[in-house]
C-alpha cells in the first residue's frame, strides 16, 4: 500500500497553480468607508494566513490584530474590518468570533469554501473544497490579500506578485531541496527560528512537521529566544535535536549577527542547518519560506512511512468536543 494514499504530493505540485487561481477569487469584494483596525479570525491552517497577513501589514497605518480564539478584542466594533478565514467554514471558535463582530456591527467579510462562515457573512469569498485546510494556503491567504487592496488597505504590486507564482513555479527545485533537508534532518526533532518579522513562516514548518509528519517540532523567533530558550542548548543533545534558521538576507543586521553568534553557540550541542529563500519581495521570500517547509515536511512524512494527508487524532478530538 502507498505511503501518500490520496495524494498529498499532488496537491502539492499544484500549490503554484492554486496561488494564481486565488488571485482572481477576490474580485469585486471590498469594504469602503472608515476602517480603524483589522481583526483577522482563524484557527490551524487557516489561522496562518492571519499572521503572514499582519507581516505583510506590517509598514501600514491600519493595526492588524489576530484572533485564534472564541471572542473578539474589546476594541473591534463599527469601524473594524473583520475577517474571518475557515478552510470548512464549520471552525467552532472562527464562527463564535464572527457571531460577535455581525453583534457589534463591524463590517464582515468570510473566506471559507462553505458552512456556517458561509451562512452569516454579509460579504463571502467562496474558495475550493477538498483539501486539508493546511494544503489550501494560497486559496485562504491570497483572498485576503485581495481583499485588502480592492479596499485600498494595502499596496501589493503586481511585479510582486509576478516574482513570487515565477519562484513558485519551479517545483522540482522545492521539492529536491526540501530532499536535502530531509537527509540533514536524520529523523531527529526539528526546533524552527526565524526573525520576528518572519515567525509565521516558522510557525507554518513547525505545523506542517506536526501535521504532515505526525512529529513533535517546535519554534521560535528571534531577537526573543536569545533571552530565554538559548540555556536549554547546555543540556541538548544532538542525536536528538536539531535546529534549523530560516535566514533571511533582508533581516534586521543585528539580527543577522546575532544568527551567526547563535549559530556557533548551539553547534556545540546540536546540528545547525541554514536554510534561505528565494526573491526580492517580502511576499516571495514568504512563499517560498513556506512551499520549501511543505516539502520537506512531506517528505519526512514519507520516510517516517507516515501518511501525510489525514489527521486522525485532531479529527477525533473534533467528535468528542461535538456538542
């Protein structure tokens, strides 16, 4: 019997493909009048997309605020933009969330690919069902970033755009470098760093070892571990453990400096592998960020003898938190 039963590597090679079809799912959708804040809603695979957004956010005027929970900040009222992303549109804690936003009258605006998100949003961007949500990355991340610019909230150009779907064209590239990862990795523990601009792409390959690879990994972002986690590197073991430091050429320089000094420290106990991305814009090197962590993650599934594709576990605590 084949290890990747339905396909995950399929779903994969068409992650490109998808990212250009999401693009013209946004079309015609925006909010107008007064927008003070943003709140973005989302839980696992689609709770991602809120942290990449409020990266991208990050240089304009409007906050960004990230709910993975069942209520909403006591800020958000008429003048916020709420979004609320579910892959299934079925997520408990989005719908609860979304409930109280139509409550205290801000402007709404679903992304799902049906349910109940479907149902109460005023405004909906219906995406395609039948994917894991984890697998629908560009059909959740880039309606929002559609969204955005209809309404004039924020500025993605298309040679951005451009650069990023021609890096993600080259699939067999990821999917040779996402081999080698795999090879360095040795089956051991990963623990993922980035810079703090770039935590969410850390955060996406530890969900993705989680999830795909069924494996405990963990991460964590610079400047904030070098003031805590770098002591549990006295007592790690390399056979065991081992770091990998998404890189990031336009990172902060002290943040770079204070890669390479980490580097060196953690070598002494673990292996240290240095990952980079690919582009100019921060989009690119976002995508690209994340399409390499899928594959490597894929394939440590594989060579664990793993299926990548289902979940048994959180859909079982699914049923049992049915009410």
């Amino acid at each position: 019997m084949a290890i990747d039963a339905e396909n995950m590597a399929q779903v994969l090679e068409q992650f490109p493909r998808q990212c250009g079809e999401a693009l013209e799912l946004p079309k015609g959708i925006y909010v107008s009048g007064k927008v003070a804040n943003i709140v973005i809603l989302g839980m696992g695979g689609s709770g991602i997309v809120a942290d990449l957004t409020a990266t991208l956010m990050r240089s304009q005027k409007t906050p960004v605020h990230v709910v993975r929970d069942y209520t909403l900040p006591g800020f958000a009222n008429k003048d916020s933009l709420v979004i609320a992303v579910s892959y299934s549109g079925k997520t408990e804690e989005t719908i609860a969330a979304c409930r109280e936003a139509l409550e205290r009258g801000s402007k709404v605006v679903g992304i799902s690919s049906g349910g109940d998100i479907a149902a109460l949003c005023p405004k909906h961007i219906r995406i395609p069902e039948g994917l894991q949500p984890r697998a629908a990355l560009g059909y959740l991340f880039l309606p929002v970033l559609g969204l955005l610019s209809n309404s004039k909230l924020i500025g993605i150009s298309h040679e951005d755009i451009t650069e990023a779907l021609t890096i993600l064209s080259n699939v067999a590239e990821f999917k040779q470098r996402g081999q080698t990862l795999v090879k360095l990795i040795k089956g051991r523990t990963p623990i993922i760093y980035a810079s703090e601009l770039l935590k969410p792409v850390a955060m996406r390959w530890k969900t993705q070892f989680n999830e795909n690879a069924k494996m405990p990994a963990f991460c964590n972002s610079l400047p904030e571990m070098n003031h805590n986690e770098l002591c549990g590197y006295e007592s790690m073991k390399r056979e065991e453990m081992v770091a990998l430091l998404l890189r990031d050429p336009q990172d902060h320089e002290r943040i770079r400096k204070r890669m390479d000094i980490c580097r060196e420290m953690m070598k002494q106990t673990v292996d240290v592998i240095e990952v980079a991305p690919r582009g100019i814009s921060l989009l690119a090197r976002m995508l690209s960020f994340i399409y390499l962590g899928d594959w490597a993650s894929y394939y440590t599934a594989i060579e664990r003898k793993v299926d990548p594709t289902p979940v048994h576990i959180i859909q079982k605590l699914k049923r049992e938190m049915a009410f």
